[in-house]
C-alpha cells in the first residue's frame, strides 16, 4: 500500500486527503496501529510543557519546533540539547506535567475504540519519555508503549537519559526499528502496520508502514504518508474505513 512520493493527493473531505491507496480501507488489512505521542496522543510537547514550568520555555520551544520540521537537525543530538537545560528538575514538577500538562488529542479515544473493536493491536513509539507514556497505557487502553527513560537521582532529573540495555535510543530510525520489532513478535507484515505521527523523526516510520498516516503534520512528513488529517482529530481517520 507505500506510494510513490510524487503520487497526487485527492481530496476526500475538507482537511483530509490521500494518495496512493483504494477507498475504503479494510479492516482486516490492518493488525497494528502504531502512534507518536507528543502532539499526535497528545496536544501538547511534554518537554515544552515542562521547560514552562521552569521558565525555559522561549529556548526549548524553538529547539523542538526545529526538530520537528526537520530544519538539518538531528534528533538526538537536539533532544540531549533541551533536557540538558532542565537538569535539576524535581520529580514533582515532572508529575505536574504527566497529571496536568497532558490533555488527549481530539479524537484519539474514539479512533483507539475502533482499532480495538477489528482486533489492532495499539502501540506508542515515542521519542518522549517512559515518566510521561506510560500513563498513556491505562488511559488510552494501549498495548504497549516504547519510549526514553528519564535519569533521576534522588528525587531531581540529571538532565539526561538512561541507556537501555539492547535497545537503541528512541530516535526517528528508532521508531522505525521498533515497530518492525513489534510487528516481527506479532507475526505480522510491515504492511498490515498503521503508523501515526507529526514531526520529521516519524518520517522512517511512516514510510515503513503499511498505511502512514501525518497528523497535523509537518510539510517534510507528507513524503512518507499516504493520508493527511490536515483539520479536525484522530478518529478523522475512521472516514476511510469501511464500517
């Protein structure tokens, strides 16, 4: 179901294009729906949300937004760059921003619903962090989660990240890796994947899956996407979908 990146786009409703794929889309052609989580899950950027908190937010702002447009930067190296600046950050404020600082994405919740009804099984891949994602778990009924893990001490985050034995940082080739991962434990294709994103590090996941769907996304992600929610929420989506 890939497509080529100079494939057309067709308009199917006000905000919602696609190319390359025949409508409607087919349930049982899908085992797994994979999501980025900040500004896709979620509507906000946690780190941006928590360089707020700690009067940081100008500097870090523009150092996520340049990550996510993909301006000639590279991820990890931007990421390490912004949390650096929030070393010293108390747990505390940290959990501010996971209970108060992170409302659902419209739609989300009626897209995840549908996905567990036809059997998908639902997975974040986020270049975010564990401290954050997990409680997506609970909240949104997701299988599993893949994400950075925040180094604390004593009670204060380092400003860095902890390295997870046999598993690579959570970057854009990351996200990638892991849902092939995940798809090779289910025993599924790449193809029968759904892969959900925003910014310029979803770009090898996207391009991966069988269906790449940009959410809001950037301009340097349509490449990879067959469909574009340009307006509206997730479950936008469930439009290309025989009932």
């Amino acid at each position: 179901m890939r497509v080529q990146s100079d494939a057309l786009w067709a308009q199917v409703a006000d905000g919602l294009h696609v190319r390359g794929v025949n409508l409607p889309l087919a349930w049982s052609d899908f085992r797994v729906i994979a999501f980025d989580m900040d500004s896709t899950l979620i509507a906000s950027e946690t780190v941006n949300e928590l360089a707020e908190l700690t009067g940081k937010k100008e500097q870090i702002e523009a150092m996520t937004r340049a990550a996510m447009q993909g301006a000639n930067v590279e991820f990890a190296q931007n990421l390490r760059a912004r949390l650096a600046l929030l070393e010293g950050v108390p747990e505390s404020l940290l959990a501010k921003v996971r209970d108060e600082h992170m409302p659902l994405t419209d739609g989300v919740e009626a897209l995840l619903a549908a996905c567990r009804s036809h059997g998908l099984h639902g997975v974040a891949i986020t270049g975010g962090f564990t401290f954050f994602a997990d409680s997506l778990i609970a909240r949104l009924g997701l299988d599993e989660i893949h994400a950075n893990v925040l180094e604390l001490n004593d009670g204060v985050f380092t400003g860095k990240v902890l390295t997870q034995p046999g598993k690579p940082f959570v970057d854009a080739e990351g996200k990638r890796q892991r849902l092939e991962e995940v798809c090779a434990r289910l025993g599924v294709s790449m193809l029968q994947a759904i892969a959900v994103g925003d910014g310029a590090n979803d770009v090898p996941m996207l391009a991966a899956a069988g269906l790449g769907v940009a959410f809001g996304g950037k301009p340097v992600l349509h490449d990879a996407a067959n469909v574009r929610i340009d307006s509206g929420g997730l479950d936008r989506l469930l439009e290309l979908f025989a009932d």
